[in-house]
C-alpha cells in the first residue's frame, strides 16, 4: 500500500486503488436497513464514497473511511440535518449499525481529545478527515476539509457524521489519530431526482416551504443515481412522512418544479402518475393560468359610495366593501358553493404562493373565493379572502380549484387607510381597534376616497345613520387614542417659531413619526437642542442612520432634475426643501407663510427651522414618506426653569453635557408636543442623568410630572373598555409560577440574566439540579401539545407572566418568562435556560397549569437593604446594576426566601478581591444600605447606657458622613459646604 501511494502517479494507469477494509461486515451486509430491491449486476452498484489516494502517509484522507456501500435502487431511511435547496441537502442514515458507530465515535474522540495539545505546526489539507470542536455544543466531531485560507488561518469544513458546513480558525483542527476507528461518513449528500426549478434556481418561497417540510424529519430515501463528481452527490426520491408523497411530485404540484425534458421525460412522467388514474387525467380539462387572475375593483380620488367594513386589523389596515354589489357577491357564493358541493376531494391539489382558490372557511363551512399567502407546513396553508379581507390557517383539504368563470366579479375587498389620523403613542392600541370596530365594523357607512397609495385607498368613514353625523377619525382623536396628522403643535420660546394648521386644510400625503412607548429604553443622539425643554433627538436603531442617509441621496437626485415645479405651499403641507447651510435637499413641513413672500421650514428629519423662498420648495413623492420622520421632538422631563424661561447658562450647560456622549433615553411620557425622555449619559466611569446634574447646578428646578396621574386614568378607562367590549379584551395569562429554592444562609455561584430593578432580577445557578430527564420529557411533552394548540389572537402577555414560547433557532417550545410587551413583539427569557430573545406574538402561547409544575430552574432575586434614596427605582440605579453585573458571574450569599423571591447579597471577584456590588450605588449617592443602620438601631437599643452619652456624638459623626459625601460628588459648590459646616 505504501509502495502504490508512493509511486502511484507512474503506474495508476494500470492498477486499481486496494480499498482499506478494517472491519469486514459479515456476509458484505449493509450497515442500514434495505428492502429487497433487485440489484442486477455488482457492477452498477458503485461506492458510496469515491477512493483517493492519500497526500501523505500520516494523514488520514476522505477515501480512507470505510465505504457507504450504497447502490442504485436501494431504499434507505434517514434524517433531513441540513438543507439548502431541493438540490442540495444531507441526509443523516438511520440504523442501529450507525446509532453504534456515533456512540463509539463520541466516546473514542472525547477520551482522545480531553486533554489534547494544541498542534502548532498541523497544516491540514484539502480532503483530509480532521476532528474539531463544533462551535455551538463545544463537542468533537469528525470534519473533512473543503477548503483552506492559509493567509487568514481559517478552513471550511464540513461535519461528516451530520452534514453542516462551518469556518473555523486553523487552531481549532486536530489530526484525527490512529486509534480512531474509520467509520464511514454518516451523511450523504442529495438531490431529488426527476425534476428542475421552473425558473432556473429554486425560489426563495420553495426553500422556505420545502425546509419546512423536510428539516428533521424522518424519510424513506430511494437512491435513483450516484454522481462520483467533486463529491460523490445521491439523486434520490424521497417520500415524505406525513402524506406518503414523494418530494418531486410535491414540487411539480405546487408550481416550484418541473420535469425535464429530455429522453427519460416519459418515464418520469409515467412515476409521476398511478395507472389506473391515467384515464381521468386525460379527461380533465387543461386552464391557461392566465385566465386564473382575479380582477381588481378600482377607485378614483373624490369617489363617494355606501359600504361595508367587513375586516379591522388597525386604523391604517381595513378592508371596505361596495353595498352596491351585495346582489353580485350573494350570486357568487350560491355559485362558489354548488360548483364545489359537486366537486370531488382533490388529494394532490398544491396551489401556489399567490394563487386564487376556492376556500372553505372554518367557521361556517361555507365557500368563499381567496389568495394562498403560504404555507405552514405540507399539510396546513395561510388563506386571505379576497371579498372580505381576512384570513386564515386552513388544511388543504379545505380547499379546491377555481374556474375562470368564477373569477368573473372583481375582488370586493377593498384595503383602505383612515384618513387624517396617528396613534398617539406611536403604535395602534388594542383599546383604539376595538372601538374603531364597535363603531363601524359590519355597518353600513358612507367610504370618501382622499387619496390613493400605493396598494391601498385613503378614506374618510362618515356614519350617517345618527344625527349628527360620527366620524370615525373624531372618534379616536375624542377618545385619546389618536392625534390629528394634519400637522404637529409644539410649544416654544417665542411666539412665532411655530404654528398650527388651519382646520379646514386636508392631509394630502401620510407621514408617520417614529414610533416610542413609554418606560421603553432607547439610544438616541441629540441633533438639534433649542433647550432643555425642546431638542430633536435621533433613535439610534438597526440601521435608521443608513435609511436616513439613503433617502437623502435619493432625495437629492429627484429634486436636481429639475422638473416642472407648481408647488403651491400651505401650513403643515410636507414638502422638499432646500437647505441653503449645505446646499442640499431634505424632508420638511410647511411651518409658516412669511408677508414677503419666503416659507419657514421645518426640517423632520433634524428639528431646526429655516426660513427659504417660495421657489426653494418642491412637491415631495409619497416614496419619500414611508420612512417615518426621524426628528423626534423631546424635552428633559421632571424639570423646569428657574424662571418661566430658560437661561443662557442651562442651555450652554445641557448642550456642553450631551456633546460627544453616548446617551441613552427612557421614555417617560408621550404627548401631542413630543416625547419627555429621562436622558442619561453612559459615556463616564458611571451613569449620569442630564438633568440631575442641571438640578445639582442650580440650573433648573424639579418639577412633578402630570403624566403619573394621566397614566392611572388610562388605565381606568382601559378596563372599562374591556368590560364594555368583552369580545374585544386581551387575554393575559397570569398563571402563578414558580422557581427553584437555593438553601438559605449559603453562598452560590450564577449568572445575572436580567435586572428589572433592585428588587426584582434573574439569576441562574452555574449547578443545575439533578432533574434533567424530567425537563426534557417535559419539552418533549410540550412539544406536542402547543405544536397542536393554536395560540389564541387576542393573547397578550404582560411583563412578569410564564408563557410558553418557541425559540427561534429550532422551533420547539419552552417554558418562558415575559420581560417587556409591544402591540406585536415580545420579549421572553426562557425560564429553563436563561437566555433572552424577542418573538413576535405568533410564536407564544398561554402555558398549561401542569407544566408549571417542575420549578423554573432560574431564580427571582432582591438585594438585601438596598433602598433608592428618592423612594422609587430611577434609570440610572438600574443601569449602573446593569452595566456591572449584567450577563456575568457572581457570589449570591441567601439571607432569605420572601413569596418565591431570594433576598440575597451579590459580591463579584475582581483583582483586589469581592467587591460587593450593592456598594456601588451607594458610593455614587444613588440609594442607602438600610442594613447595617437597622443593625445599629438594634444595637443602640439594646444598650440604653449608652444615650446619655453618645448620642449627640453618632449625629455629629453621621453629619460628617454627609458633607465628605457632598464634598466626593459637589466639590465646587462652596456655599453650599459652609452652610453644611455651620450646622456641625
């Protein structure tokens, strides 16, 4: 052997490569199960795994491992752990013969490679089989090399036992050593056979659809081809588990695959069809998919009629219908509904994303005409009725073929827009829905088209049936849910800096703000400051800057084409501007007409307003208005001037604080004039709120917020919506839970996960109770239960609920905890393993009582003492805890255990030894340690000798504390310090 890989480039033509057989099967056995498939002649059954011939000696090569033995025409079964596309995926084979070879791989390599040193001079090389950690598990595994980047010191390698792909450093692949048995690979790699993209590559629409389909599922395999290319590629058929089907007669079906022409096209053709069927399907009649396309009703600006809303999502997602056309549509589902009573069932009917079919709806069985938006899974398919505007889960069962002669009416629902309103906290409420719904939903009103969008219609809804007449759009802006998109009113200095849009001029473009919710935490750059009472603020989220950015290039190029300009200009009209300080174009609102003839401007996307002429302004595109406007008008909340007005001074002060820093806003309030943010500056050793330092200066006072007050009213009335409209309500899920217990008065190892304030964060113990079978047949249970349930629409959790949710990188359900809540997002902390990760409603569920039975292996923990010094929790206590123990490991000592929460002290190790990290806010003057004075009350009282004579000392003592406290965090302020010293 070694003489043939020395020498083997001199006489490879006339020898054959010795395959290395380590461990001869018994009898040439197959190690995976087969059924009895005829194979004709050995010589049609080629390896599974092409032999090369090895580089080097000492490195073992892709064909040293033993052979698949695999053929054409046997059936194998297996595991779908990768998939790319119809073309390309890894199919891990199951047998007990290969459940062994893993087993024993696991234990070979982990004894191996425990201790392993680092090999510093190991280059490996494209085709060796090498072993590596794999990143997400850190366990080891065999990898071949497909690739090597020696500049960078990084190879792509692929996981032979389980057919992902992965790049890892060079540093982190370890020859794979002599005891290691060579196993065969035990993933092959695929294609399904008989069938080609429609349109040259498979859509991203089929991928999503076929992954869902196949990913981790169990399959019989049929091997039809072996390709000995680069790699050794399987055409194979797969059936499906589910139905039985095969994959390729699936794609045909659902438009994403065609069979190729060419000379085996008459034999897949026939696969592709059972005999005694062949007789019905010449017999059916053949529809050109061009005549399967629905009309669409149009609407002209200015139109007026009477209709119906028959579907609500929100204000700015509605569908109406013509109460013109009742007789048409009542004909239309007589005729939907003999034509398919008659019908019969269609096993191997697949539409296609965007098709028109007939639907049957679940909740009256009757048949409505509708559009496939996609599908849930092979058997399951998301419909939208396109006379009504809802939509719906259905199983394919449910649905059937259209005829052309039923496509005939146009679509009667129409999606429209309401006119002339915003929410008012940025995002519709689920209060705001409902009462647009008990208004207008299934009633008969009067629908003016205002303008038309892009895919929808601007309409105003009038309710004539009542004197006097009820407008929706008054309706949600009387009722506090919604402000007038007119124009925005604002207050400041002077009197003329702004002004307010006339009410008789219409909204003839929307435009949206940036949407904020209160108590929610952003990133923000100050970009434009008038005071402490009035700056613009960007949100520093995903890529904002960029699409900012973006828009103002495109802008630019639009307005230098110079195109015929009668722009006419009216107050609150949004308009392109141009901004003489850089000479370029940007988004702007009408602010005010000047008597000469010049137009201020107010810039949205940065705040400052300009005053320009007439003929500086040009009409602006709708294009250019989806992106909300990025200037979100703010003011410092809780504070106040000194005087009525702000000084020079504290607008020098607050502008010189926000220069450079990284500043981070919570939002406090919202209201017609903006947002009220608490703005803290997290570019210092530690956390500083703006405007304590402003009120630490003698700057600016503090002053009481309305908005608590306001707050509590909304809540009132919200429930008193909720029982007015008990349809409407949103389900929460406040199922009581609970956590593992840690013992009391011992010291325990873990990792904060979350900190809601200090007396309220997540921890997880580093030692895991000994219940882990339990855990994983509760998931396994799970699993099955919600894969069944169907999560109720009108389910919102609230923060602190258990919830059961479905992480996102492998679709099973765990156990979780609610952080925060948005009208379509939440954020869950999954209770059981203590990562955090935000999911869209969809992807959570109410949780059973009974799987709350085993106790969260996370902890609900409080300091011990801590207490805010102003009697409430502020942002900057909470972000200074965050910035120091956030996602790291501490010593949590348990003093006690208060209705399932662990009053603890939380040490953290650092250079000089434990820090305690209560410490910290109290050193920055940010809450006391009620502790150690409760102690010494307790002692003082015990010893009532000691009155007489040390108290006046203890005050005097406590005094001093105070002024070198004062001195640490004001050294600048002498009269302060000698009035203190007076008082000594």
């Amino acid at each position: 052997m070694t003489c043939q890989r020395r020498d083997w480039p001199a006489h490879s033509i006339v020898c054959k490569p010795v395959q290395q057989n380590f461990h001869k099967l018994e009898d040439n056995k197959s190690p995976f199960e087969i059924k009895n498939v005829e194979v004709k002649n050995e010589s049609d059954s080629p390896l599974g795994v092409t032999k090369e011939i090895a580089i080097c000696a000492d490195k073992i090569m892709f064909s040293d491992l033993r052979s698949l033995q695999l053929s054409k025409t046997m059936e194998i079964k297996g595991t779908v752990t990768e998939f790319k596309h119809p073309s390309d995926f890894y199919v891990q084979l199951h047998s007990s013969e290969v459940l062994g070879y893993l087993n024993q791989l696991s234990v070979s390599l982990k004894e191996t490679y425990a201790n392993v040193v680092l090999e510093e001079d190991y280059n490996p090389v494209k085709g060796e089989v090498c072993v590596a950690k794999y990143t997400v598990d850190q366990t080891w595994n065999r990898v071949v090399i497909q690739d090597v980047d020696m500049l960078q010191k990084k190879a792509q390698v692929l996981y032979i036992d389980y057919g992902n792909e992965e790049i890892i450093p060079v540093n982190r692949l370890y020859q794979l050593k002599g005891n290691i048995d060579l196993f065969p690979p035990c993933i092959i790699k695929c294609f399904v056979a008989g069938v080609v993209p429609t349109e040259g590559n498979w859509s991203n629409d089929c991928i999503k659809t076929i992954k869902s389909l196949l990913m981790e599922q169990y399959c019989v395999i049929k091997i039809v081809d072996i390709l000995q290319e680069a790699e050794v590629t399987f055409a194979v058929d797969v059936m499906l588990p589910s139905s039985g089907k095969l994959l390729d007669h699936v794609l045909v079906e659902m438009g994403y695959g065609l069979i190729p022409k060419g000379p085996s096209s008459e034999k897949q053709s026939a696969d592709h069809c059972d005999p005694e069927d062949v007789g019905k399907r010449t017999a059916e009649v053949v529809v050109d998919r061009s005549d399967l396309i629905p009309k669409v009703l149009t609407l002209n600006v200015g139109d007026e009629f009477c209709g119906v809303v028959s579907h609500i999502q929100t204000p700015e997602d509605f569908f109406c219908q013509k109460l013109q056309n009742g007789c048409k549509l009542a004909e239309l589902q007589a005729s939907l509904s003999e034509y398919c009573g008659h019908l019969p069932p269609r096993l191997d009917f697949y539409p296609t994303i965007g098709d028109i079919c007939c639907a049957q709806f679940s909740e009256d069985g009757q048949w409505y005409r509708a559009s496939v938006l996609g599908y849930a899974s092979e058997e399951l398919v998301l419909v939208g009725y396109v006379d009504y505007g809802n939509f719906e889960i259905l199983n394919l069962k449910r649905l059937c073929p259209i005829t052309p002669k039923l496509l005939e009416l146009p679509m009667q629902a129409i999606k429209c827009v309401l006119t002339g309103v915003k929410p008012s906290l940025g995002i519709w409420s689920p209060e705001a829905i409902c009462l647009m719904k008990k208004n207008v939903q299934n009633k008969m009103v009067t629908v003016k088209v205002v303008d038309k969008l892009e895919n929808s219609s601007l309409v105003e809804l009038l309710d004539e049936s009542v004197t006097p007449n009820i407008r929706v759009t008054q309706v949600l802006i009387d009722a506090g849910f919604a402000i007038g998109e007119k124009g925005v009113v604002t207050d400041t200095a002077s009197d003329t800096h702004k002004a307010s849009v006339p009410l008789g001029v219409e909204a003839k473009l929307a435009w949206k703000q940036v949407a904020l919710a209160v108590e929610q935490t952003v990133e923000v750059a100050v970009c434009m400051i008038y005071s402490p009472g009035e700056f613009y603020c960007h949100v520093l989220a995903e890529d904002a800057v960029k699409k900012l950015n973006d828009l103002n290039r495109s802008l630019a190029e639009y307005c230098q084409q110079k195109l015929s300009n009668d722009f006419k200009a009216e107050v609150g009209q949004p308009c392109c501007a141009f901004f003489p300080g850089d000479g370029n174009w940007y988004r702007a609102l009408v602010n005010e007409i000047v008597p000469n003839g010049n137009v201020k401007v107010h810039f949205v996307d940065y705040g400052n307003i300009e005053e320009v002429m007439a003929d500086e302004l040009q009409m602006i595109p709708s294009e250019f208005l989806k992106l909300p406007f990025q200037g979100v008008q703010c003011w410092l909340a809780d504070i106040q001037p000194r005087n009525k007005q702000w000084t020079k001074e504290a607008i020098a002060r607050f502008q010189m604080c926000i220069t450079g820093a990284k500043l981070h806003a919570r939002v406090v309030e919202i209201t017609e004039r903006g947002v009220g943010i608490e703005l803290t500056d997290l570019s210092t050793s530690y956390p500083r709120i703006i405007s304590d330092i402003l009120i630490d200066e003698h700057l600016v006072v503090k002053a009481s917020s309305p908005w608590k007050d306001l707050a509590k009213n909304r809540l009132s009335n919200k429930w008193d919506l909720q029982i007015d409209t008990p349809d409407c309500q949103a389900i929460s899920s406040a199922v009581p839970w609970r956590t593992i217990e840690l013992p009391v008065n011992k010291t325990v190892h873990a990792s904060i996960l979350e900190i809601i304030n200090p007396n309220l964060f997540y921890a997880l113990p580093n030692e895991m109770p000994e219940d882990q079978e339990k855990r994983c047949m509760l998931t396994a249970e799970m699993l099955e239960y919600y894969n069944a349930q169907k999560s109720p629409p009108s389910y919102r959790p609230s923060s602190g609920d258990a919830c059961c949710a479905k992480y996102t990188n492998d679709d099973i359900w765990y156990r979780a905890i609610v952080l925060e809540t948005s009208d379509a997002e939440v954020k869950v902390l999954y209770a059981d393993y203590g990562n955090t990760e935000t999911l869209p409603l969809s992807r959570v569920q109410p949780i059973s009582t009974s799987h709350l039975e085993l106790p969260f292996q996370i902890i609900k923990c409080s300091f011990e003492g801590l207490m805010e010094l102003n009697g409430s929790c502020s942002q900057l206590i909470i972000e200074l805890l965050r910035s120091f123990m956030l996602n790291q490991n501490v010593m949590l000592f348990v003093k006690g255990i208060i209705k399932n929460v662990h009053t603890v002290s939380v040490e953290k190790c650092s250079e000089n030894g434990a820090v305690s990290v209560a410490d910290k806010p109290v050193m920055y003057n940010l809450a006391k340690n009620v502790t150690s004075k409760e102690q010494s009350t307790s002692h003082t009282e015990k010893t009532p000798g000691m009155n007489c004579c040390c108290t006046d000392l203890w005050k005097q003592v406590e005094k001093h504390e105070e002024i070198l406290l004062f001195l640490l965090n004001n050294p600048t302020n002498k009269s302060k310090f000698v009035e203190m010293k007076k008082t000594v």
